[in-house]
C-alpha cells in the first residue's frame, strides 16, 4: 500500500472510532468530569482533557467569563479536525465574525473560508481574530465527544494565564461556552460545577449534576444568578454580561452587619456595580467604600479573639502576626464574613482559608484588595475565595448552588 492509501485508512478508522463511538450511558448520566488543579503562582484553576487523533494534552484555564474555548494550535496536529467554514449553518449556529483566511500554508488555525471568531483574555487589552474550528476531545475515562468547538490563538496570546496552560475553557454565559458546546453534544442540560481544589485534584463537571445522595447535598445552598444585561463599558473587550452574578445585599463580619450604602452593591443604570464571580482574579476586590468597613469591622473582631496586627503588606489591607491566630483543619480560625443573599437565612461564608492569606511565616492577611471607588464591578469575587468551594452554575434555570468551605465540613474537593 501506498502511504497515501495509508494515511487515508488511517483518516478514515479515525474518524470511525471517533464519530461512531457512542458515549457510554453511565458518563452520558454524570456528564463530563474533569480534572481541577490550581496553579499556586496565579491561584488559577485549570483543567486537563485530550483533543485530536493524536490526544493532544491540554491544559485550559478555567474562566467563568470566558466566551468559548480557545486553544494555542502551535504545533496542534489531528486528523479529525476541521474548520467552520463560513456560510455555513454552523456558522451561523455560532454567531461567527466574517470570513477568515489564512497566507498558508494550510495547518490547524490558518484556513481560508473560515468562520471567523473574536477572542477574548482578562490580561490583553485585545481581542485575537481567529477561526471557529472543531475537533473530538477526549478523556482518560474514555469519553470521547466529537465535533467540540473552539478557536486557535497563538502562544503570546497565553500571557496572563498560569504557565504550562495551553488553552482557555469559556464557561461564561454564551451560546459557545464550553459547558454549553459538551452538555449539548452529551443530550444533558446546560449546567456546570467547579470544585476549585486548594491542593489535590478538584472537578469540574459539565452536564451531569451531583449524585442524589451525595455527602455534600446537605450543605447547598442556591441563588438566582442575574444577568448584567447592557453593560456600560467594557474591560479588555470583554462583554461583562458574560460573567455570572448573584444579588449580595449585605456583608456580616462576624454575625455583625456591616454599615455599607445599598446602592454600593446594586447594579447602577449604567450597569456599573454588583458583585461577580472571578475564577481569574486570584483576590476579591471590592469597592473601597465596602472594603473599608469590612475590613474594620474584621480588625475589631479580630482583636476580640486575640489576634494581633502586623503592618500591612500591600495589597492587603489587614494583616496580623500570625503566631496570634489559631489553625484549624478548616484553616486559620478567624472571623467570618457572610455575603447576604436575597431569602431567609442564604449567604456565602468566607471563613477560615478563603479568609486569609499567609505572606510569610510570620504573617497572614485578609484576603481581599482594594478595587478602588469607581470599579466596574462592586465587589468580584476571586479564585482564592473560591477554594475548597463546590459551585454549581444552572446556566439553563439561572440559578447557583453553593457550598461554602468544604473544609468546614471536614470534605475537600479532591475527596468529592
Ligand atoms: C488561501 O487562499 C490564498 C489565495 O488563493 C492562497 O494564496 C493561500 O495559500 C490560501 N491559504 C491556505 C491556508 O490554503
Ligand atoms: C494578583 O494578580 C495581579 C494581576 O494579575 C498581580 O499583579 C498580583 O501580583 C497578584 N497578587 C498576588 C498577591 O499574587
Ligand atoms: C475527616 O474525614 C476523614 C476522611 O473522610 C476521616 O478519616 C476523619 O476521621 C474525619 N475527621 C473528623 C475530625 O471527623
């Protein structure tokens, strides 16, 4: 046989093996489970899965305002990917931006009559033209999803995410996230969960909810997710409405209220304000005139449990000798603040390791910074808040369900 007989049969049992196989019915009930990991430099969590004939690894930011997911296709190689080529109903399907082509030659990521894709990072102050492609991702577990779509950018687009990342999972609310683009090719709902790990490994799960008698359950709680609908700006071209919500009334310290204007965490007219959940913004920012008296209001209960203070160490505003804090297995025992949400009795804590944050061994601060007094966004919540959490975005009913710590509970993410 002639390599070119080869190489067609090889095409040919690929695309047998990956279009033909269906997905096994215990995987299509739980949906997609992937792996979680935390990169401790940036405090982002990526996940791990394959694409491609030759089961490429990739590691994808996981980015809840993400728009879809992007890979870097340097050196990316398969023989059951395609281009969306424009004009096409897939195209349309997914609202792709003109026509692209490409000087050659020909490789994944420079195609003519390609349909066009705009992506976007948190870290670059443009967007990437790109092309709209597909290809079969696969799992250790072998699951095996043909025909998942996404776009190439190159490997300088990567800045900003954590290092050996190759690749961002969009898991924002659009019609091409990445939970939307797998829970539509399993037949399963469109919903998604993180379980952000602080060590281990931690899930993400896309489709599939949690086992009905899980050990977790118990611990939920759910909010409606609102949606930031005509955003005043945007911030590195990204839309905000992408971003997930919830309605945070109010913050406790300590069971105590803290004095903070309403209007702070409202969303104002110009779709400035409200609180939002970041899995890329390593702190929770909030506005100056929340952070302000949250963080006194914490300095005083502080000092009642014998915490004493250190100078602060930039760009944390309360800081404490940390020989005067007492550890638990859930983390340093310290005040918790409660996030009030709309219903009786349903807020999030942040306590013990979503609270602090050891900058050296002789010091641990309050995990939150300062987003000045005219941020975009009141108050985001940011991925070291999000550790040892189980969150489980419902994009198609619009609500979340959340833990807390787990670690309070003495369960983990890698223990899920
Ligand atoms: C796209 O078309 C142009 C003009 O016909 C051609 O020069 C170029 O090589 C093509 N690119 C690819 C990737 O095939
Ligand atoms: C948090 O992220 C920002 C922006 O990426 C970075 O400049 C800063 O150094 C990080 N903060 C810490 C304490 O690592
Ligand atoms: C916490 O959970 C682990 C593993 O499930 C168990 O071995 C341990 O006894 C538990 N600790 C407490 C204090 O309940």
């Amino acid at each position: 046989m002639t390599s070119l007989h080869c190489s067609i049969l090889l095409v040919f049992v690929f695309v047998f093996v990956f279009v033909f196989v269906p997905v096994p019915t215990a995987h299509a009930q739980i949906g997609l489970v992937l792996p979680l990991r935390k990169d401790s430099k940036t405090s982002q969590f990526y996940t791990t899965f394959q694409m491609g004939s030759h089961r490429a690894t990739i590691n994808a930011v996981a980015d809840l305002g993400g728009e879809h997911l992007w890979l870097s296709c340097d050196g990316y190689t398969s023989a059951t990917y395609a281009p969306i080529p424009c004009d096409s109903a897939k195209c349309e399907v997914a609202e792709g931006i003109g026509c692209i082509g490409c000087n050659g030659p020909a490789r994944p990521g420079c195609s003519n009559n390609t349909c066009g894709a705009a992506s976007g990072s948190p870290f670059m102050p443009y967007l990437t033209s790109s092309g709209f492609f597909e290809d079969t991702l696969s799992t250790k577990d072998r699951v095996e999803l043909p025909e998942i779509l996404f776009s190439c950018v190159d490997d300088d687009y990567l800045v900003g995410y954590a290092a050996g990342a190759t690749g961002m999972a969009g898991l924002g609310r659009t019609g091409n996230a990445f939970h939307k683009i797998v829970s539509g090719r399993m037949n399963l709902p469109d919903r998604f969960s993180i379980c952000p790990p602080a060590s281990g490994i931690g899930k993400l799960t896309i489709g599939g909810g949690l086992p009905a008698k899980s050990e977790i359950s118990g611990l939920l709680k759910s909010t409606p997710l609102i949606v930031n609908e005509f955003p005043g700006g945007s911030v590195a071209g990204r839309d905000p409405s992408h971003e997930y919500f919830i309605d945070v009334r109010s913050i406790k310290v300590a069971g105590e209220a803290v004095e903070v204007k309403e209007s702070y965490f409202a969303i104002g007219k110009d779709r400035t304000g409200g609180t939002m959940i970041s899995s890329v913004q390593n702190y929770t920012a909030m506005h100056t005139s929340i952070l302000k008296p949250v963080a006194r209001a914490f300095d005083k209960a502080a000092a009642d449990m014998g915490m004493r203070s250190a100078a602060a160490v930039a760009p944390f505003r309360a800081c404490y000798r940390a020989e005067t804090v007492k550890r638990t297995a859930a983390g340093p025992e310290v005040p918790a603040i409660d996030l009030i949400l709309p219903g009786n009795d349903v807020y999030w804590r942040i306590s013990g390791a979503n609270s602090m944050v050891e900058v050296d061994r002789k010091t641990m601060c309050l995990a939150l910074v300062d987003a000045g007094s005219r941020p975009e966004t009141s108050v985001v919540i940011g991925a070291h808040q999000l550790e040892e959490n189980f969150l489980e975005f419902d994009v198609a009913a619009s609500r979340l369900r959340f833990s807390s710590s787990l670690l309070v509970n003495n369960k983990s993410c890698s223990r899920l």
